[in-house]
C-alpha cells in the first residue's frame, strides 16, 4: 500500500537505482508496512530549486500510505530518507524534503485494501 517517489537532481545510474529501490524497500517498514506492497518511483535529473537556489543536489520524496502511522515512525522514516540521499546520491539533509500523504482508500489488484 506504499508508494514512494523519489526525485533527484542528478542523474541516477542503473546501479544507484538498485541501491535506492532497496533502500527505499527495507526503510518503509518503519512505517510498520512491508515492502512486498511498496511502489516505488525514481526521477532523476528533476530541476528542483531550494531556496531559490539549484547548486548542490537536492532530493525530494513523498510517501504515501494506506492510513498512518505514528509521528515518531515518519520522524525515524524522514532521517533514513535522507540517510539514503546522501549514500547513494551525495545530497545532504538540508537539501531534503519529504512529504507524507495519509488515506484512507487504496485499491490493489481489484479490490479496496
């Protein structure tokens, strides 16, 4: 039932793909949810702007899940994000945002979870 999307303003190698797909797949649960239902997006080469300012790597992700979880799981699940941005593409925590979408309806192979 999760779905994250990852952007990046640099290029993502097929490699670093790998290595944020897994990623992304072991820090969701987290958020106590497994990663046999997780969806994931990888953008590279997104022009984001921080500060009005696109100099150094900046990442963005948003997480969305079926209900909630508790604040501090988003809290645990935010610094692994951004632990992942920076091991794999070199961006640092201030350079990072990420956005959590909550509800309540979620459809999976013809059926509401």
């Amino acid at each position: 039932m999760p779905y994250i999307n990852a952007k990046f303003t640099g290029t993502v190698t097929p490699e670093k793909e790998t290595e944020i797909k897994s990623a992304l797949g072991e820090a969701i649960t987290l958020l106590g949810k497994p990663e046999r239902y997780l969806m994931v997006e990888i953008e590279d080469n997104r022009r984001l702007y921080f500060g009005g300012k696109n100099d150094q790597p900046i990442a963005f992700f948003d997480v969305s899940l079926l209900h909630s979880a508790p604040r501090a799981s988003y809290e645990k699940l935010t610094a692994r994000l951004c632990e992942i941005a920076k091991d794999t593409m070199n961006v640092d925590g201030g350079n990072v945002y990420v956005k959590f979408e909550e509800t309540e309806n979620w459809g999976y192979d013809s059926f509401m979870f």
